[in-house]
C-alpha cells in the first residue's frame, strides 16, 4: 500500500485476490481490516488452516490498533521490496479511516469469514484455472515469491488480466534464484530438462525457470502496462556456454536479474 501510494496509484482496494498465501492467510486478513470486503485466496496445496487464521486476525488487529511500525530490514532482512520509511503509514489510514474500519460490527465479521470460510473470504486449494470470480471484479492481485513456481505461466497471467478491473492493480514479487537447488543463484539454467524432471519427482510444484523476459513476453501478450519495476540483480557466476541448451537465450538482463517487484496495469 505505501509502494501504490508513492506511485499515486489507489491503496484501498475493496476486491483483492492473492496467489499463494502459503501458510496463512495474513496478506488477506489484513486487507480487511483495512477496508476490503472481498477477499479470495488461490493456492496449489492447501497449506493454511483456521486456528491459525483466527490468531493471525487476533495479533494484526492489535498491530493495527497500536499502529505499529511496519516490520523493517532489522526484523525481515530478506523481505523484498524494501521501503523508504517503515512508519506506520498514518498518511494512508487515519484515525478516522481505521475507526471505520475496525468497528466491532467489521470486526465480527471478518472474524466470522475466516472461521467459515465465506462470506468475506474465499480461499481455494487446489487452484484451479476458474472460479467464481466475475470479470473485470478485482481491484488487487497480489503475490509474493509466487509466480516463479508456477507451473502455467502463461494461463496464470490470462486468469489474472480477466480478473482485473480495468482500473485496478496488480503486485508480483518474483524470486528467479535457484532456491537452493544448486550450489549457486543461477545454477538451475545449467541443469537439463531431464535432471530437473527427476529433482522435481512428485513435488506438486518447484520452480518454472522462467526469466523476467520470459515475464515480460507474457505481460505484452496480455496488455498489461509495468506501472513499476523494482529488480535486484546479481553478477551470473558461470560464463553462457555453461547454459543448458533450454536456456542459451538467455539475455544478460536475464542472467543478472536474481528478483523483481512489479506493479501492473490493464
């Protein structure tokens, strides 16, 4: 919300959707309390339970009635992207917006839903490629390390644009390190389709591979204009002879981009 807010884009969505919660559902709990009245969620394995949501609203409520700081690089020095100032964001929700929002009557609600799983909630796993969202409905799709273990790519991004408002956003997070299945950040482009066939096994996903060309070849087949671009790049630490056959397209963009933060439009 600060990062749309410093982009002049609109930071109180009332429709968001999340790919890949994992295991709780706090991005989407905290949407809410903030003044969304819709919330779906979208994962390929069912990875977040009700005990633990209830608790996740118990302890965000309190960070947002306290208004504590956003969580900085001293507590998550891996979370990306990083902000300019980690100040609660008064200038964005104010005492009057809050008190609106977190009135007792919102409140029981959205404690209600995440117990039910309705109403103001959907969460969905397996993901499939359809549901119940109506076209042109959501105002925020929203993901984060995500998008790099998605298997259909291409049909992941023609879902979201049909979600999309005309006038909404979305926000990706894309990790393009090999996390942790080789030695080095870039090692996964050196290895064969048929290796990685065999280290995926039976995992239900790992990670597609795919570079930010790969990306942005997806986003100009969809209409989708880059509103913001955020990369973190790194030196590739193997010359372009070592790549695998699959990969020798690989542009030097692509070799030292390590991660991304995109911020789209339709």
């Amino acid at each position: 919300m600060v990062i749309l807010r410093e982009n002049n884009l609109s930071c109180k969505p009332k429709k968001v959707a999340e790919l890949g919660p994992g295991d709780s559902i706090g991005i989407g709990i905290m949407s809410l309390l903030l003044g969304a009245e819709k919330y779906y969620a979208f994962d390929v394995v069912r990875f977040a339970n009700t005990t633990q949501n209830v608790l996740m609203f118990d302890k965000l409520l309190l960070l947002l009635k306290n208004k504590t700081p956003i969580p900085g690089e001293n507590i998550f020095p891996r979370v990306f992207p990083k902000l300019k100032n980690y100040d609660f964001p008064s200038h964005i929700f104010d005492d009057e917006y809050l008190d609106k929002c977190l009135n007792n009557q919102r409140l029981k609600k959205i404690r209600r839903s995440i117990a039910q799983n309705d109403n103001m909630i959907q969460y969905s796993a397996p993901w499939l490629s359809r549901s119940d969202i109506v076209p042109n409905s959501i105002d925020l799709i929203i993901s984060q390390a995500v998008l790099e273990h998605v298997d259909d790519l291409d049909l992941a991004y023609r879902v979201m644009t049909e979600w999309l408002k005309n006038c909404g956003y979305m926000s990706h997070c894309i990790d393009f390190k090999s996390h942790g299945k080789s030695s080095t950040w870039d090692g996964h482009w050196k290895m064969s389709r048929i290796y990685w066939f065999l280290l995926r096994g039976k995992r239900p996903y790992l990670i597609n591979r795919i570079p930010i060309s790969g990306h942005k070849k997806l986003l100009v087949m969809n209409s989708l204009n880059v509103i913001y671009q955020k990369d973190i790049t790194m030196e590739p630490t193997y010359d372009n002879s070592a790549l695998d056959k699959e990969f020798k397209y690989l542009s030097l963009k692509d070799r030292s981009t390590s991660g991304t933060h995109l911020i789209l439009s339709k």
